[in-house]
C-alpha cells in the first residue's frame, strides 16, 4: 500500500540476508502459483508445451521485474485513489513492449500464446506484487522481488510443461523423447497420454505439485 | 485354514513393535484380518455389533459381479471366433478360455498394482489398511475394452487410486468412484483404444483364419450415433450377445448381480429405481420430440424406444454397481431418489445428444457423483427448515 513506510533506513548491501530471501521465499515457500494460487489460467493455457511455456515465463519475467522498479521509483508521487490505474498503465505499456518483441522474432510462439501475452496485463501476481511489495520498497528490493516472483512463477509453468510435454506427446522442446519405435503405430507398446495435453491435466500436475510441498512443509497446511 | 493362521503366527513377530518389519505392520494386519476375524475388540465408545462390515460388504458385491464377469469372458471369446466366422465350430468352453485367458491377466493387473498403491499409501501414512479396492479392482477391467493393452489398465489405476482417492484421504473419502475414475481416464488419455470400432472385439487372426467379411466391430451405441445399421436384436442385447466393455453387455446377467445386491440390501433400491425412471423418463421425451432433431443421425437414435435404451451400452452396468456406490452416491434417502433420477436422465441425454461420447453414463455418474453433496445438503437444510417452521407454528398455538 501507499502509506506503507519504509522502515529500514540504514544502508543494506546489495544482497544482504534479506534481499537475497525476496529471491528464494517465493521459489517455494510464498511461491505465487503453488502457495498464493495466483496467475492460474495461464499456467494452465500455456503448458502444453515447454517452449511457448519458457517465452512466457521470460515474458513474465520481464514485466513483473521491470513494472516493480517503475511503480516503486513513482511510489511517493502515485495518488493513493488512481494507484491501480496507473499501475495498470504502466503493465499495459510493458506488456504491449513484450508482445511486439514477440510477435518480431518468435511469430511462432506468439501466435501460439494468442491472447495469454495481452493477458500478461491482468495476471494476479503481476499487480500482487505492486500492490503488495512495489509500492512500499525501494527500486533495487522491489526488483528483487520481481525476479524472485517470475522465477517462482517460472519454475512451476516449465514442470508443470515438462511432465505435460514429456507425457503428453513424448517430446521435450520439440525433440522427440520417448523412441519412435516404441509407437504401438510402429509395432511398439507405447502411446501418448492424450490427456495431458488437456487443462485438466494441468490443473491436477499443479495440484500434485500442491501436495508434495505441503507434505514437505506442513506449516503451509491451511487451518480448515 | 490352520496353514493360514500358523504362517500368520509365525510371522507376527517381525511385524509388531520393535520387530524387524515394524513398519509394514499395516500390510500383515490388511492380511490377517481378511483372513480371519480380528481376535481383539474395541474399547471405547459404543459400537454396533452387526454381522456385515466393510469387507463382506464388499465381497458381497463382488459376488454380484461374478455373472456379469463369466459372462463377458464367455462373449469375448464368441465375438472373437464370431468375427472369424468359426462361431459355429468352436466350442463353449474353448470361447471361455479364450475370454478368460485375456481377461483374467487385466484382473491381476488391476489388483496388484491397485492393492500396491494402496499398501504404499498405508505404510506412508501408518494407517490401517482399507479394502475400498477389492471391488473397484474387479470393476476395472469390466468396464475396459477386450483389447486394451494391460498397461493402460495399470495407468488408469494408479490415476484412479491416487488421484481419485489417497488425496482426498483414502476409502470413504472419495468424490469420484474410482472405477469410472480410472474409466474415464482412459478414455480421454488413449482414446484410441477406449472408443470406435475396432476396439470391442479382438479380431487378431491365427494362420489360416481371417476376419469375416462384411464384419463391423461398432457397439449398438456406436452404430446409432454414427447412424450406422444396428444388426442386433432386442434380444441380442438384452442377453449381452453384442460388443462392448468386457462385463457391461449382458442386462440379463447385471439383472442377477442387482437382485443379489437388493436382496442383502448393500445396493441402494432408490437409486436403482429413480435411475431406471429418470432413463425411461429422459428417452419418452426424446422420442416425443425426435422428428425436431437436427440430423438423419440424431433422429434415428432419438427415436429408439425408451425402454431398449435400457439394455445398450453400459447403462445397466453403471446404474446397479456404480450409482450405487455408497460413498460418491448421495446420502439421504430423498438425495439418492433425486442423484438416481438425474444419473438415468443424464446418461441418455449425453449418449444422444454427444456422439463423441456415446457411452453417457459414465460422465452421467461421474457428474452427479460431484453434484451429489450438493443435493445432499439441500435436502439437509430443507428438512432443518421444516422442523424449524413446526416448531414455530407449534409455538405460536
């Protein structure tokens, strides 16, 4: 929030103790997908495979990092009463950055991703995050935090597109996997799982990936 | 008997605390007490002392299943020597050898990797071993097509065990029943094998033998949804003479597995009959309103008499052994009419209307199997409000 005052006033290094938790909490213990359940839909749109998987993690990336340090240099001059129009702005103008990079150098992928890049803009852990941490921290944290919340964003979309890429159509990145020979087609055993390539299937790696964490770590057991 | 219980003897030692195998003492205890009757009681609480608990109830189902198992592995083999023309020539008992050498391989499949699961679970979370699988592992395999490779079978158990089941918290506490869990797993993973016609009957051909001509491998539901000819008749199906999941397409022998289930009162009788109206129900107004249809196709399976819908496809399978499984079903008496009624509805509804899915009870019962809290809390709150409105009127008077 706006009024959040800053309260450590004396110089930090640049990867003191704390900064460098703003990276490793949200690879797993406040990990946005898994533990906040936020920017679902996307992790399940795009996991079919890990290349459109990876482009929109950097995309993320990207705008989750850069958005922080914008919203957290203008934090002291956003009016508290338009704070989410601005930042809606300022993710749009970002977003809109990424998707013509895209759509220059990766055609493919973009057309692949469709409406998921544009969807970037209201993506939860997106504005989480500025509502949350840009708007009460300096640029240099802020920035952390962005990296360390599209890294944990990331490393969930690239598992959840690993098992659905390796299972669902017997390749990883486009490379054919699982031995053409073991087709039943060819005379083998082996068939592809076509229900990994349908978001269910997503929605319950994710859910797998849900329950092995919280078995690790019971404190993220919520009450019921 | 006594070779049992001085094997089990010998072994309890390692089992109980400080033995060598202290942690798989849920694996000897899931042994001994389905052998025998476990020789301690319980001390606190009260209890009902009853002849039945889980494991005869189960075994009780599986023994309503035992006719519609023979029979399938019986019509396994006629359809295969049928469709190499040597239906005439082979014999009765080589047709159930044939059926049984393929279907009792997918049994073992299906309770050893189930029973696996379910033991790795137990000793993981030091529980007591449940036997909720003992009869989803027979129901499996009766609901797979004859062809299907033995792998797929262990896939869709291991899907249904874990994900239908262990996470929610084991037997009892399942949303989904596991069978059609494992179903409709394979059928939408390798639908190639679940679905169309070539799956239903094994045609593989020894030498000297080949396939009949004219010979079509499409199940009654299949036919009619791609508007095909259906070249059995009324009879054919009701004894089960016709392609399909192994243990589903004789109605005569689900009949004898739904009068064993009725009279020892383990099968819920309102499921069945709501089941049996809502379908009867569902196919009146089809056929009503079959000449507005939207295809030749369509219009033909709308117009089929509502009772034959009855005896097609899976229908009487899924109605007696699956809606009425007691814990996805609904558990008041006035839910169970209305999950019955809307299981039978659903499940004619969605094999005519979507002939990607010609077999509609399996999402019918799947569907209502989640919609069944639902009711259940309906019918709850609607029996509070009535009480909660007698007492008001009792205390105005």
């Amino acid at each position: 929030m706006a009024e959040v005052q800053e309260v450590k006033k004396e110089r930090e290094s640049l990867f003191s103790k704390n900064n460098r938790k703003l990276i490793s909490d949200p690879l797993n213990d406040s990990n946005p997908i898994t533990v906040q359940v936020l920017g679902i839909c996307s992790a399940l749109a795009i996991t079919v495979k890990l290349y459109p998987a990876l482009v929109m993690s950097i995309s993320v990336l990207f705008v989750l990092a850069m958005g922080n340090v914008v919203i957290s240099l203008m934090r002291n001059l956003i009016p508290n009463r338009i704070r989410i129009i601005v930042q809606l702005v300022v993710v749009a103008s970002l977003v809109i950055l990424v998707d013509q990079v895209l759509k220059a150098f990766v055609y493919d992928v973009s057309k692949e991703l469709s409406v998921f890049v544009g969807l970037i803009i209201t993506n939860c852990i997106i504005m989480g995050r500025f509502e949350a941490f840009a708007l009460g921290n300096g640029p240099w944290k802020s920035f952390l935090d962005g990296l360390g919340n599209a890294f944990g964003y990331a490393w969930i979309l690239l598992a959840v597109a690993f098992f659905r890429e390796l299972l669902g159509s017997g390749q990883l990145f486009g490379f054919q996997i699982i031995p053409e020979s073991w087709y039943l087609s060819e005379g083998g055993f082996y068939s592809d799982n076509g229900m990994m390539l349908l978001p269910p299937m997503a929605l319950i790696t994710v859910g797998i990936i849900i329950w092995v964490q919280r078995s690790r770590n019971t404190e993220l057991i919520e009450e019921n | 008997m006594k070779l049992f219980k001085n094997i089990l003897e010998s072994v309890k030692p390692h089992f109980v605390d400080g033995g060598k195998l202290e942690k798989y003492y849920p694996v000897y205890d899931g042994f001994a007490t389905f052998l025998f009757t476990p020789g301690h009681t319980s001390h606190s609480g009260a209890h009902v002392r009853d002849a039945i608990d889980l494991k005869r109830t189960m075994v009780t189902v599986i023994f309503a299943m035992v006719p519609a198992l023979l029979f399938g592995m019986w019509n396994a083999g006629n359809l295969h020597y049928g469709a190499l023309g040597l239906a005439e020539t082979v014999g009765f008992w080589d047709k159930f050898l044939w059926g049984a050498l393929k279907i009792v391989p997918m049994l073992i499949v299906s309770y050893g990797v189930g029973l696996g699961v379910e033991f790795i679970f137990c000793i993981i979370k030091k529980h007591q071993i449940q036997e909720g699988f003992l009869v989803s592992g027979m129901l499996i395999p009766l609901i797979m097509p004859i062809d299907i490779p033995l792998w797929m079978v262990a896939v869709s158990v291991v899907f249904a065990v874990v994900i239908g089941k262990e996470v929610f918290g084991g037997t009892g506490m399942n949303i989904l029943n596991p069978a059609l869990t494992a179903r409709a797993f394979a059928f939408f993973a390798y639908p190639t094998y679940m679905s169309g016609d070539k799956v239903w009957i094994n045609t593989s051909a020894a030498e000297g033998q080949s396939v009949v001509d004219g010979f079509s491998g499409a199940t009654v539901l299949g036919s009619y949804a791609t508007g095909g000819e259906v070249g059995y008749s009324t009879m054919d199906m009701f004894l089960g003479f016709i392609p399909g999941s192994i243990g589903e397409t004789s109605t005569l022998a689900v009949l004898i597995g739904a009068a064993i289930l009725l009279y020892t009162g383990i099968g819920s009788w309102r499921i069945m009959l709501s089941g049996l109206i809502g379908a009867l129900a569902m196919g009146l107004i089809f056929n009503t309103f079959a000449e507005y249809a939207i295809s030749p196709e369509q219009q033909s399976f709308m117009a089929v008499p509502a009772w034959q819908q009855l005896i097609m496809g899976g229908f009487a399978f899924g109605l007696v052994f699956m809606a009425t499984d007691p814990v996805s079903a609904a558990q008041t008496d006035k839910g169970k009419i209305i999950y019955g009624f809307l299981v039978g509805f659903f499940a004619i509804m969605i094999r005519v209307f979507n002939p990607a899915y010609p077999e509609g009870i399996m999402l019918a019962i799947l569907f209502m199997n989640v919609m069944a809290p639902l009711i259940d809390h309906y019918v709850v709150q609607g029996n509070i409000n009535k009480r909660k409105k007698r007492l008001a009127t009792v205390k105005a008077a």
